[in-house]
C-alpha cells in the first residue's frame, strides 16, 4: 500500500471510530447500552472495504429499548 493510500486509510478508520464513539455517547444519554459496539475487524484489515461501524449484538431488553427509541431518531446536521 502506498503512503497516501496508507494516510487516507488511517483517515477513514480515525472517521470510523469517532462515528462509534458518536454513537456510544448518544446510546449511553438514551440508557442504552451496546456491550459489543466497535470497529468491524474484517472491514479493518480489508484494503476494499470501508472501515464499518459493527453494532454488536445485544439482549432482548436492549432490542426494545431501541425499538421504543425509533422515532426519536436525530439526523446528524448536514
């Protein structure tokens, strides 16, 4: 990988984890807790794919914390 390629792919993975981080923030403000939330590994070590947020798994009570939450949903400003 090049060095520019090298700088543009640390760029998007630096992207990546503050969008968890983001999302970690207004989870934990909703009392919602994402034990597993992080960076997709495959994604990580992948040269093609974009460094993806991996939600995780979580238990029946957090699936309908979220679902309760569904419209209370707000957009990032553009």
């Amino acid at each position: 990988m090049a060095p520019q390629e090298r700088t543009r792919r640390a760029a998007a993975i630096q992207d990546a984890d503050g969008a968890r981080n983001e999302l970690s923030r207004a989870l934990d403000d909703a009392g919602v807790l994402l034990p597993s939330l992080g960076l997709d590994t495959v994604s990580l070590a992948s040269g093609y794919l974009p460094p993806l947020v991996d939600l995780g798994r979580c238990n029946p009570g957090t699936a309908r914390k979220l679902a309760g939450r569904r419209g209370k949903v707000v957009a990032p400003p553009s």
